[in-house]
C-alpha cells in the first residue's frame, strides 16, 4: 500500500533540471526608469534578487533542480561566472549573488556551458532559461546552439528585459517593468513547470 502511494507521488513531481543563465554585461549596470520616469537604479540588484527568489522557490519543490549561471565572468573565469551549481544549496552560494555588470554579451558560451550542465543532470525534463537584456555578441551561433539545446531534448526559455527576445527563444517573454519582474518569473516558471 505504502509503495504504490510513493509511486503515484513520485509521478506528480516535475522532475525537471532548470538552469538559468543571468546576463551581467555592462549595459544591466546602466540607470532605469519606472513607468512614471522615476530612476529605479539598475537592472542588475533587481535581476540578481529575482533570480535568488526564484532559486529558492525552486529549491523547495520536489522534482526540480535549480542550477545558476551569470555572464560573462571576470578575466580568471572566462565566459561564465557560476553562482549555482546544479545539487548545491543556496544558503552555500548567497555571498556569490552580489555581482558587478561589465563586459560584453557571451551568450552562445554561457549557452554551452548551461547545456552542458542540464545534460549531466539526472532528471529527464530539462529547461534552459536566458535571461537579458541585450542581443548576444554573435546571433548567427546564438541560434545555432539554441537549435542544437532543442535537438537534444533541452528546452529554451528567453526573458527580455526591456526587450523583446522572440526571434532568439520560441517561448519567450518580455519583462518591461521592472517591478514586476520577480512575480513574472514566479508566473513564467509555473506554468513552465505546469507542462511537465
């Protein structure tokens, strides 16, 4: 009795590995302004504590693997600057969510290393979310790797902010005030994780 009620249990959980890739190029660090033209700061504090909320959202549901990568890293790092790993904490990685904005937009890299860390996870459902605020520094191998992720069984997930990312993501949206960004990332990740 007890093992067939695990089983159906174990059948309603998303198990699903999520990596989210958090652009940190320069142009995240520039001023914005909310719907009334009063400044808000910058984009980066805002995606960062977003992204950290989310994780620990995450972190909390059964069946679902949180990892997190920023882009670019610094000169000792080269394209990518790990804040989470897939299977670490988030109370072993809070000291690495405060980042500076500054480089350029290696987007077709962090993609790569993203990928590569969804498919060394266990779990069959795999979601790899971008999130930006800027075009890439090469679209043409953007697409490219976009396309071979989707071959591989690896779904995409684009999140503009303040631009629209569809011609890059075919499930994408675009996150215009800012103020909403932690609520629209909690709305897009359940009905993300819904599909399952």
């Amino acid at each position: 009795q007890l093992r067939h009620d695990d089983r159906r249990q174990h059948q309603r959980q998303p198990n699903t590995a999520i990596h989210l890739l958090l652009d940190k190029s320069e142009s995240m660090g520039y001023p914005v302004s909310d719907n009334q033209g009063q400044a808000m700061g910058t984009r980066m504090p805002m995606a960062l504590e977003a992204t950290l909320a989310l994780a620990l959202a995450f972190e909390g549901i059964a069946g679902v693997n949180p990892g997190i990568t920023a882009f670019p890293g610094n000169q000792e790092e080269g394209s990518v600057y790990r804040l989470l790993e897939h299977g670490q904490r988030i109370r072993q990685r809070t000291g690495a969510f405060s980042l500076a904005a500054e480089g350029s937009t290696p987007m077709t890299e962090a993609i790569w290393f993203g990928a590569a860390a969804l498919l060394s996870c266990r779990e069959p459902r795999k979601v790899l979310m971008v999130m930006t605020d800027g075009q890439p520094d090469d679209i043409v191998s953007t697409l490219a790797i976009l396309q071979r992720c989707r071959d591989s069984g690896i779904e995409t997930v684009g999140i503009g902010l303040g631009i629209d990312v569809s011609h890059l993501f075919p499930v994408a949206l675009a996150i215009n005030d800012l103020q909403a960004l932690r609520t629209q990332l909690f709305e897009l990740s359940k009905a993300v994780l819904l599909v399952a």
